[in-house]
C-alpha cells in the first residue's frame, strides 16, 4: 500500500514538474522573427529572447489562429520564472486573441528582453508571432522635441497672458463710489 502511494505521489510529481517549464523557447535574430508557433495545452508558456541596444525598438505583435486566446508580458532579462515581474503597459495579462506593442529601449533598460505568450486554457493555441527589432527612427526624435517646443510655447504664451491681465488690473482706474464732499461753508 505504501509503494502504491509513493509511486502515486512520483507520478504526479512528473505530471506537475513537466508543466513548470516553458514549451519552446525562441531566439529572435537581428533579422526579426516571424513564424506561426503553438503553445501547447499542457505548456505553461513559450517565451521569446531578444537582444536590443539602447536606442533600438522591439515591435512585437502575436494574433491567435482558430480558437484560443492568449496573454503576453514583457519582460527585462533573459530569463522568466513565475516569479518574473513584466512591464505592465508592454503586456496583456488578459485573454485575448491579438496583442502588438513596441518598447523603445532606454540606456537604463539593460540589452536583454523576454516576451511571454501563455494561455489560461488546456487546450493547444496555435498563433503567429512577429518580432522585430530596429533602429528608433528620427522622425520619433522629431516628434519628442516639437512636442517640448510646444509645451514651452505654450507657456510662454500663458505666462504673458497673465503678466499682462495683471498688469492693466494694476493701471485700471478705481470704480469704488465717489462721495461728493460740499465745500465748506463761506463766513
């Protein structure tokens, strides 16, 4: 009875142990990656490892094919545990059937990235994944600078605004009541 139950207990063991890892585990290339993968039912997730530079963009979109829905999270670093933490508005911890962002990757964010495709479902979900990863283009410098240039104008604009109300408040002639003193009496 007792072997029974140890090989019970090892048997389940196996079954939980061989869910903890992750399906497939992918390295995107410099080249990008675009490819139709499966997470498999009993699979707890598949995880793909980019490497980015700072000033680069990770542009990323995953869309179910057939039936399913998926969650995706990125995350900084090259490795993923339950334990991980990912960056909340670069992921969709919420089912879905298509997800796509893009992190613009800063000085401070490290070279290395882990995006997370996992189901809440135990059944397979086939999907298509693209990956890319590229220089961030001028033209979003340009966009960042004329948007501080605005917000500056602004400003400015504002703060003259009210110099200026200000000011003719302080010129403005009273318009308190006037009282009529009489002149004093003639003797």
């Amino acid at each position: 009875m007792q072997y029974r139950n140890i090989v019970g207990l090892a048997v389940v063991f196996c079954v939980l142990a061989a869910g903890m890892v992750s399906a497939n585990s992918y390295t995107v290339p410099a080249t990008g990656y675009d490819s139709t993968d499966t997470l498999g039912a009993l699979d707890l997730w598949n995880d793909y490892h980019v490497s980015a530079a700072s000033g680069k963009k990770i542009s990323y979109s995953f869309a179910v094919q057939g039936s399913g829905t998926i969650k995706v999270l990125f995350v900084k670093g090259s490795t993923f545990t339950l334990n991980s933490q990912y960056l909340v508005v670069y992921s969709r911890d919420t089912p879905t059937t298509s997800y796509s962002g893009t992190f613009s990757v800063g000085s401070d964010d490290g070279t290395q990235f882990t995006i997370v495709v996992t189901s809440d479902l135990t059944q397979n979900v086939t999907y298509t994944a693209k990956i890319t990863v590229a220089d961030t283009p001028v033209t979003d410098y340009l966009l960042g600078a004329g948007i501080l240039v605005g917000i500056i104008v602004v400003v400015v604009i504002i703060g003259a605004f009210l110099r200026g109300r200000k000011k003719k408040a302080s010129q403005a002639p009273s318009h308190a009541p006037q009282q009529h003193i009489p002149p004093p009496p003639a003797r």
